[in-house]
C-alpha cells in the first residue's frame, strides 16, 4: 500500500528524533568522561525511544526481525558466514581502501585502560558488546532505521538501495570516535549487514550473533594487546 505524505513525514520524524537522541546523548555521555561503557548507553537511550514509538504504532521488534528464526540450521550458517566476512574479508578490503586514501590508525584511546583488566573486559564484552552493541544496534539500524527509511522512500528497489546506504552512513557516524578509518570499518559491517538482513528472510538473529562475535574477537584482542588498529 502506498505510503501517505502524512505517514512518510511521521517516519522522517521518528528516524530524526532516535539519530539526534542518539547524537546528544552520546555526546554528553562522553563529555563526562567516564569510559566507553558509560558512553554506550547512548544507545540504550535511542533503543527506549525507539521501542516507545514501535508501540504508538501497534507494532514492536517482531515485526522487524526480532524473532525466532524458521529454520535454525539456516541461521545459524548465515551467523557463521556473515562472521566469517566480517572477520576476514571486510578486513582486507577496509584496509586496502584506507591505505590508498591515507587515513591514520584507528583511534582506540577510548579502549586504552582495556589491556590486561578483566573487570573491564568483562563490562565490555558482556553488556556492551553482546547487549548494548550486537542487540541493541543491529535492532536500532537494521532494524528500526532501515525499515522507516522505506517508509519514507518508498518500497522499491531503488528505494530499499538508499535506505541501505542511509542506515550505513548513520551507522558509520556512529563510531566517529573511532576516527576515519574506524567509521569506514563501521559502515562496512553496516553495510553487509544490512544486505544478510534482506538475504535472510529479514531475521536479525543471524545479524546479532555475528555482530556479538566480532566484538567479542575485538575485545579480546584489545585486552591481550594484540588489536590491529
């Protein structure tokens, strides 16, 4: 059915108000400079307004992939395969295209603290990286982001093309405190993402695993000091 201009601003609104949440509240968070577990909640911030405005509209997370996979086996190979990309495809290229653009290291100050304490380590890797990163984000962008922006655009290809992009290009911003090279790296886990999320059957599952084992990988590399930046 086609989308009313009344419906399409209400979703342009919604897809602004969660991105500026998110932008102030992460901001703030950071300026009292408490360490980047206190400054994820960010996005438990834009998680809540965005459940809020699901509900205002008889609808909640099921309806966008929020739910038990159809067949698990299938699943949990896109989990796999989407990790396995993540781990060791996207990295060659990620790096091949910064180089030739001449972009600095990732910035990681904000995991300087992480190498050798457990006690942190386990705050990041629990609830941030398996809670508020791999639930939380792929719910929020893949999720609630990309379908508004189909709201908004409309339903065609073209259209799903450009709310691909513009979840990626939001995703990556999100990470600007990883500097250049860490939001490129970003918007391309966005972007492929994204693409599985279509390719599966829409099921976000797949999506939050791959997301919580990457992190998962990342974070422990931080802490024994052996992150490639």
């Amino acid at each position: 059915m086609p989308q009313s201009s009344d419906s399409r601003a209400a979703a342009l609104l919604e897809v602004a108000a969660v991105v500026i949440l998110g932008v102030l509240a992460h901001r703030w968070l950071r300026s009292l400079q408490l360490g980047v577990g206190i400054t994820s909640l960010g996005t438990l911030a834009m998680f809540a307004l965005a459940t809020s405005l699901l509900y205002s509209r008889g609808t909640d997370w099921r309806d966008l992939g929020f739910r038990r996979p159809e067949h698990l086996g299938q699943a949990l190979r896109w989990s796999l395969g989407l990790f396995l990309v993540d781990m060791l495809v996207l990295p060659v290229i990620v790096d091949t295209v910064s180089n030739a653009l001449g972009l600095p290291p990732q910035q990681l100050g904000a995991f300087a603290t992480l190498k050798g304490n457990t006690f942190e380590y386990l705050v990041l890797l629990l609830p941030v990286s398996w809670g508020i990163a791999a639930f939380g984000e792929e719910l929020l962008y893949r999720g609630f982001i990309y379908r508004r922006l189909t709201d908004v655009i409309g339903q065609t290809s073209w259209a799903s093309t450009i709310s691909l992009l513009g979840q990626t290009a939001l995703f990556a911003l999100g990470h600007a405190y990883l500097g250049p090279r860490g939001m490129l790296n970003a918007g391309a886990l966005g972007s492929v993402a994204g693409l599985a999320y279509l390719a599966c059957g829409r099921n976000l599952w797949p999506l939050i695993i791959a997301h919580g084992l990457v992190d998962t990988v990342g974070m422990t590399a931080l802490y024994l000091g052996v992150a490639h930046h």
